[in-house]
C-alpha cells in the first residue's frame, strides 16, 4: 500500500508528485495515457505561460536551470539576481485581449520583492514541464503507471481503494489531479458549481491561403476575439454563441472557417485543419478540495476559460500548497487541523481566478454594455495604478493568505531573501523543509528552531537587505508563516513553529 496515489500525470500530478516524494512518502501516479507524447502538449498547442510565482516554485527546488533550458530560454537564469532592487518587469499579458505595458507597472509599489533568479514568467510548454517533472520524480523514486484509468473509488477511514479495469491500488490517501473531466472528482461524490458557458472557444493548427488578413497576436473584435500565434498556422479563436457548439464534435474545416470569417469580420480561407479542439469559459470549482481521504487539485479543482493564462499556475499552487502538508499528515507529525488549511487557503484563490476570467468574458461580449464597460477597463489600464494592480493578481504576486496575522508579510509569498554569503532563501528550499531564517545580530532564535530538528532548517547570517526583519519562519511552500523584528522574539517563534511543523521533535 502506497502513502498516496496521484491520478492524473499532468503537470499539476507530477509536481504533486515530486513534493510528496522529496518529503519521503511512497507515491504512486496512475495515468490514463499511455504515452507522454501527444501534439496536444507539445509546442505549439501546447504552448503555455508560466507566471513568475509557477518558475519561482521550480526555482526553489533546484529544478530551475533544467526548466529554462528545455523551454528554450538561454542565458543566465541568474542575471540580474545579484542586483540591489529588483528589475522592472519585462511583460504584464493581457486582460480580454488588451495588452498591458510593463513600464506602466510601479516597481516600488509591489510588497516585498527582492531579486531573485525567477523574476520573470516563462513560455514554455505542457509536454516541456511535464518532461523536466518526470525526470525529477524518477530520481525521487515516484512510480509513473501509464495506460491506467481509474474508474472506480472506495475509501474508509483507513486507506482508498482506486480500480482501473481489473486492478486495484490501495493507498492511505488519493489526489485527483486528472484534469478538468476529473473521474476522481465524481466518483469520490465532490460538488462542483458555477456559471454556465458564454462563449466557445477553439485552438487550432491550420493552413492559411492568405494570413496577410489576419492581424497577429489578441485581436479583441466587436463579435469576439481572435489570436494569430507567433507559430504558423496556429490560431485560437473565441465566438459568443451562448456555448452552444456541441463539443463532442470535432470542428471541421467549413465550421472553423465560418467562426473564424465572423470574428475577424474578413473573408479569410482555410485550405487545411491539422489538429482542432474546442473549449468554453464554463467556470466551475468543488466547494471544498478534501473529502475524506480524497483530495484534488489543479484544473480537477477548478475549470474555466484560458482567458490570461491562470489554469496551470494555479494548479501549482494547488501542489505546493498541498504537497508538504500531506506529507507531514502521512507522516503523522503534522499539527492538528493542517490539511484543511489547504482547501481554507486555495479555494479562495481558485475562486478568485474563476472571476478573473469571468470579468474578461464579461467585457468581451458583443453588445454595447460589454464594450461600454470594455472602454473604462482600458482607461484603467492605461494608469499606473491599474496595470500595477493587474500585474499583481496576473503574476501572483499579490496573493496573502490570510493567516490570522496582521504583520503585512505574514501569509505572503517570501522574498528571496541573501545571505552576506551569498546563499538565499531560494537555495535552502531545495529539500522541500521549512526554513527558520535569523538575521539578528545575536542568533535569537538558533536554540529554538533545532527543537524541530529534520522539519525545518535553521539558517542565520547577516541579510544583503533584510526589508526590516530580524527573522522569518518561512513554510515548504514558500509562504511566510512568522516574521519578526530585528530583536525576534522567541516565544512567538515557536508559537508559530508549533502551529505549522507540529510539536518540536523528541
Ligand atoms: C488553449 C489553452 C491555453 C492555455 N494556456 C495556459 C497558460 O498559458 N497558462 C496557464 O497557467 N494555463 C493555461 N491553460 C490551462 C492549463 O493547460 C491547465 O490548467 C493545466 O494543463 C492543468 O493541469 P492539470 O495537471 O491539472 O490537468 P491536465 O493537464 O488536464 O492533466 C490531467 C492528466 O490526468 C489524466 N487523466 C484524466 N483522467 C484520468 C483517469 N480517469 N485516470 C488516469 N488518468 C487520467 C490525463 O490523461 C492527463 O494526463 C491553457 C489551457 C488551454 C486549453
């Protein structure tokens, strides 16, 4: 029997995968496909865009280098980390297709941001993150079964029964990470609600006689929006037909064509449709993310357009966030109450990425209101104010969880915070533990923070820039749990310690 089954080797499966096996549990993932190569997740369709918090989490498990380098991005992953103020960021995205302007965005105004290695987002793709976690998960000693598909779920107060044809898998917990059609989810009896689709959207490799009539990238029209991808031929495109296109067909070259002539208002010919798909800005979410012994995560979770880019990066959120906690329930020394905080701290998120995408259908739509409202949106944009704000909810670096604590850093994303030496925060992450950080002058907390001996590392040093602090208890996932002033006090240290690794090790 297993510490936990993943169902679903995507991406979000996979990096669930590499936590809870960097943790020390038994993994196993069952994956319905039986190959890991599929056009579907190769570039170009499966192109995708990897916020800056997706590539800081890879940084922070030493999986950086590799991530850049099989997506294509040359050059020093850590230049400009040696700065004293973080750069400007180099691209914003776009909100319903209207393009943001990253010298808009207000640098001093984003909370605690310190350079690091994994300033910026990457382009990439499905099958290129997928690559780089499998190869990681094998070294972890994670068991990938392919050609797997569970159809069939028990669980008691012990362990999951999982079925697939004539086989079974036991584990003492199971995650759902198989995608937006989850089995796990209905079988394991989730709740799953929201809106009802507006649009139907379609991706598409196609040949182009005349390419000249179409614009390249968003194209935000009065009938919907099209989007000529930098590769040849690929097109995405969205049509506001209440979502009625039924889409257990595949789309056709005549009925691409004729979606494709109506939302670009031009007389554009197709000769050829190599791969087509469909979607629609359905939004649904589980109203909690446990039952039991069952758990989901990534798009099984949560569904909704691909309007800006959110599904995967949530989704790795989703696996950070959980990973660890999981693992430390597995083990038996996590503190009372710690896997709930995983639906308490993602859901919202979740939620609040359905309405972003919610938002940018709302003012997509092909009526006078809609591009009424369409028009404040771009004057908005148009302000410092208004791209720095989009910046922080599009990169993720304005999430908080609310942690019960007023101090501002508390339940943030922690700065990559360096050492005189030159070590970082980043680089003490790598083995999954929660880091202790003292930068007070006379070690304040080193006494107290061996008490939890393998859970969590102690580090203390003089810091490059300590934004004010004198110590910070920053959990696996990178989020700070504990900040305090340049005289820490110890008590509170602990307080903290007690609540998120459990009682310090006998
Ligand atoms: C056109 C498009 C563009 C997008 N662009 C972006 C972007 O730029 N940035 C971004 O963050 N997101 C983007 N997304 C969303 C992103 O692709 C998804 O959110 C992400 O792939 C979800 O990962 P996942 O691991 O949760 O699910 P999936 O990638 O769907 O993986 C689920 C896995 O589970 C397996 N599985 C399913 N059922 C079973 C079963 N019963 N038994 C065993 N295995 C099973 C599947 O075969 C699959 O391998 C885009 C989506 C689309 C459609």
């Amino acid at each position: 029997m297993h510490d936990v089954v993943i169902v679903g080797a995507g991406p979000v499966g996979l990096f669930l995968a590499c936590e809870l096996g960097l943790a020390g549990c038994s993994v196993l993932v069952l994956e319905r496909e039986p190959e890991a190569r599929s056009p579907w997740r190769a570039h170009p369709l499966g192109m995708r865009g990897l916020s800056a918090a997706s590539v800081e989490a890879f940084y922070r498990r030493g999986m950086l280098a590799p991530l850049l380098a099989a997506s294509g991005v040359h050059g020093d992953p850590g230049a400009g980390a040696d700065a004293d103020e973080p750069p400007r960021p180099r691209s914003v995205g776009h909100f319903a297709g209207m393009m943001l302007d990253p010298a808009k965005v207000e640098v001093a105004a984003l909370p605690f941001r310190l350079p690091s290695p994994a300033q910026e987002g990457v382009m990439t793709s499905l099958e290129t993150v997928e690559a780089v976690l499998s190869e990681r998960a094998a070294t972890l000693g994670v068991e990938v079964r392919r050609g797997v598909t569970v159809s069939a779920l028990t669980q008691d107060d012990e362990r999951v029964v999982l079925r697939a044809g004539a086989h079974e898998y036991a584990a003492r917990w199971a995650v759902g990470c198989d995608g937006g059609r989850s089995a796990v989810r209905g079988l394991a009896g989730f709740d799953f609600v929201g809106t009802e689709p507006q649009f139907t959207g379609y991706t598409a490799l196609v040949t182009i006689d005349d390419p000249g009539k179409l614009s390249t990238g968003f194209n935000l029209t009065p009938t919907g929006m099209y989007i000529r991808m930098p590769a040849e031929g690929h097109i995405g495109m969205m049509e506001f037909d209440g979502g009625a296109y039924d889409r257990s067909r595949q789309p056709t070259r005549d009925h691409l064509q004729t979606v494709l002539r109506r939302v670009s208002g031009t007389d554009v010919t197709l000769s050829e449709v190599h791969l087509a798909s469909s979607f629609t800005d359905r939004a649904k979410q589980t109203t909690t993310y446990r039952k039991g012994r069952v758990l989901l995560a990534g798009d099984a979770a949560h569904i909704h357009s691909p309007l800006g880019g959110q599904g995967l990066n949530t989704g790795i959120g989703d696996a950070m966030n959980l990973g660890w906690k999981l693992a430390a329930t597995s083990h038996g020394h996590a503190p009372e109450g710690l896997l709930d905080t995983y639906t308490r701290e993602r859901h919202p998120i979740g939620a609040w990425v359905l309405d972003w995408t919610r938002a940018q259908a709302a003012v997509m739509r092909p009526d006078p209101h809609a591009q009424a409202v369409q028009g404040l949106i771009r004057d908005l944009f148009a302000t410092r104010d208004g791209t720095t704000y989009a910046f922080g909810r599009i990169s993720g670096s304005s999430i908080r969880y609310d942690l019960g604590d007023e101090r501002p850093l508390v339940g943030r994303n922690a700065p990559d915070l360096r050492l005189e030496d030159g070590t970082r925060l980043g680089d003490l992450m790598r083995d999954g533990r929660g880091v202790a950080l003292d930068l007070s002058a006379g070690r304040r907390l080193r006494g107290s923070a061996l008490g939890w001996g393998s859970r969590v590392r102690y580090a203390a040093g003089q810091a490059r820039n300590d934004l004010g602090l004198g110590a910070v208890l920053v959990r696996p996932d990178g989020v700070v749990a504990w900040a305090g002033d340049r005289e820490p006090d110890r008590d509170a240290f602990e307080r903290a310690a007690g609540r998120w690794f459990g009682s310090p090790a006998s």
